[in-house]
C-alpha cells in the first residue's frame, strides 16, 4: 500500500511516504534552531512550527516521491505520545487530508513507529556498516526483538514479539530522557543546545575513566524494582556539583573529560541494560532507535557487547533514527497490509499514549 505518514509529537515536522516496505520519501523540517536559546523544546513554539511547516512539508514528500495525492492508500499520523499541542496539529491536518481525500486514516503509536524505521528499505538507505560488523540494516527484522529508543523525550527499552500486535514496555526513564540530559550537561559545561552533538565532539580529546559519574539505578536494590528503568538526573547533579566545585576554588575545569565520563555513564548504563534484556529474556538481537543513536561511544559500547554476547545488532540510517514521517507510514502500511480498520476520525492527541497501543 501506498501510504503518507505525518510525524509531530516533538520538533521535527516529518512527512514521510512509503510503498509497503519501500521508501519513496522522508521530508524533515525541524524547529530545533528556535528552542536553542531556551536550551530546550517549548511546545509552543514547537505547536506554531508544525503549522507553519506542515503544508511545505507535505508538498516537498510528495514532490521527492513522484506522487499524487490522489493516489494514497491511506494516510497515518502520530497521535501519541508526545507534545500535546504539537501532535494535535498533525492530527488535524491528518484528519483533514484523509477526509478531503477520502481515504482512510490510522492513528499510531510514535514509539513503535521508530520500531516500524526498521523495515524501510530503499535508495540512500546504505545499510550500516560498524566497525566490528554487527551492525546491519539489511535483511529481516527478526522478532521477538528487544529495542532501546533513546532521544530527547523518551528513554525507552521494548520488547517487540509483533510490531502490530504484541509490544511490551520493558522499562522507561523515572525522570529525565537520555537526550535530555546530554543537553542540560551541554549547558553546565557552556557548550551550544542542542548538546548531545557538542558532548561527542568534546568527549573525543577526554579520557573517560578520569572521572567515574555514577551510573543510575544499577545497584542490587535498584536492580530489584527498576531492572530496565533508566536514571540520569542523579547523573546530571552529579556532574554539576564536580563541576562547580571546581569553578568554586578557582580551579580550571577539565570540559574533555567531563564529558567522555560523562558520555561513558550514558552509554555504559544504556547498553548495559539493554543487553542485560536480551540476556535475560532469552532474546539476542537488539535495534536501537531514537536521536541519541547518533553517539559515537552508544553506539562503539553497543557493537562491543553486542558482539561479545553475540547479539545481532540493528541500527536504522541516522535520517529514519530521528523523529520522521517515514516511520508512521512504514507502521501505517503494515496495518493497511494486515487489514485492519482505520482509526477513524474520533481519535485525539494523546500525549501519553502507551506503547501497548500500537493503533489508536
Ligand atoms: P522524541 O523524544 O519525541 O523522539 P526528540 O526531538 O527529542 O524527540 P530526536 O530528534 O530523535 O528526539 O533526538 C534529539 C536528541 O538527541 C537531543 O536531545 C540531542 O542532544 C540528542 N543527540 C543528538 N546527537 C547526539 C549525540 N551525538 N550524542 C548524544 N545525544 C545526541
Ligand atoms: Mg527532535
Ligand atoms: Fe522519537
């Protein structure tokens, strides 16, 4: 089927069109620049972004596709989770294509969407090639898979036994997203929003054992109530005290290394936990997803462990990792193409959907 995926739950603006598993476009505007120097996402400014970039959007997918409206099979939009008022504005305009078009619309879960990134195969979308070679895109998304979607609105480790039928929340952040927290130590540290960038560069010239931040909710207590939940607000205190306890004496603050060890915390507990699901569950392959995906040590720590433990390890191209619309409709058509009934018009923006809903 051929399918329009609208993607707006954060500050990208993603049209996305897919025919089944094959990409024809993936159109991104993102508001990123206008929320730097609030050093992070205002929904408002995110909302009014939408709006204004939506129709350009649109018009750029279906330009790169080669399409007509006309032609669709359906069109499907995030509807949860994420920023309410930013999401209520794909939504509408969802809503408002389906039915000008009459074509049938399905609401989807943006969470499992980034698991729905995976199956997209097509021209520019070289498959990844790690430097221990078990990173791969190419091929069948093999399931039950255990996935880790880490950006700046979510830290969350999946378990997927049916991409449309069958997805389990393993665990979740209990405070701040990893993203977020590469960009408020960003800031701590003077570096430019958004931060998770500017950390990897800097943590290149740092030595990460020079300084051991702790690594949040690993300890045996811990283990026993959050085994797959993530921390990382201890982490950032803990970063800001070292560092203005030296600003405090007068002291020169080491950047490279703050940021390698605390770059190491990240990843370390990121990827331990995540291996730690496959260990357990008895699952070995892992897909990663989501914008921190991008980190150069996330993404070192993954293809090591995952080689050593022998888990296949799958890491979508950077452009289907961040928020887009390729990923709704690559989600869209695998519900188009099991036959299920469209969602209708009564649906809402759900800011927290769960991810047991896979279809709202
Ligand atoms: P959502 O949470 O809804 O998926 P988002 O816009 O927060 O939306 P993305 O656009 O996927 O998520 O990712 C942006 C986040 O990824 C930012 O927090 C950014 O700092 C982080 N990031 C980007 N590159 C890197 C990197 N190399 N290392 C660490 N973090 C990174
Ligand atoms: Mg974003
Ligand atoms: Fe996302």
């Amino acid at each position: 089927p051929l399918v329009l995926g609208i993607e707006t739950s954060c500050d990208e603006t993603g049209i996305g069109i897919v025919r089944g598993r094959t990409l024809l476009a993936n159109a991104v505007a993102s508001s990123m620049d206008e929320h730097a120097r609030f050093g992070g996402v205002v929904p408002e400014v995110a909302a009014r972004a939408h709006l204004e970039a939506l129709r350009p959007t649109i018009e750029r997918a279906v330009a790169d596709a080669g399409i007509r409206l006309e032609e669709l099979d359906a069109v499907a939009v995030t509807s949860g989770p994420g920023l309410a008022g930013a999401l209520m504005v794909g939504v509408a305009a969802a809503k408002a294509l389906a039915l000008s078009l009459g074509t049938p619309l399905y609401a989807v879960n943006h969470l499992v969407g980034h698991v729905g990134a995976d199956l997209l195969q097509g021209e520019g979308l070289r498959p990844a090639s790690g430097r221990h070679g078990a990173i791969s895109t190419v091929g069948e998304l093999e399931l039950p898979t255990v996935a880790l979607l880490v950006s700046g609105g979510h830290t969350s480790l999946l378990l997927v036994r049916d991409l449309i039928g069958d997805v389990e929340l393993l665990g979740e952040t209990i405070d701040d997203a990893a993203g977020e927290a590469f960009d408020k130590v960003a800031r701590l540290l003077g570096l430019p929003y958004p931060g998770g960038p500017h950390i990897d560069r800097v943590a290149a010239d740092g030595d990460p054992d020079a300084i051991r931040f702790p690594r949040g909710l690993t300890r045996p207590a811990d283990l026993e109530r959050h085994r797959y939940d993530f921390s990382f607000s201890g982490l950032k205190t803990s970063v800001a005290r070292w560092v203005e306890k030296r600003r405090d004496a007068g002291e020169e603050v080491p950047v490279a290394d703050v940021a390698a060890g605390f770059r190491e915390a990240v990843a370390d507990v990121l990827i331990g936990k995540a291996v730690a699901a496959c260990r357990d569950l008895g699952v070995p392959r892992l897909l990663l997803g989501g914008g921190v995906v991008a980190n150069a040590r996330v993404r070192e720590l993954a293809e090591q462990r995952a080689a050593d433990e022998g888990i296949a390890l799958r890491i979508p191209p950077l452009s289907l990792c961040t928020d887009n619309g390729a990923m709704i409709a690559s989600l869209g058509a695998q519900l188009v193409a099991a036959g299920r009934p469209p969602s209708g018009l009564d649906f809402g923006a759900d800011s927290t959907l769960p991810v047991t809903e896979i279809q709202a």
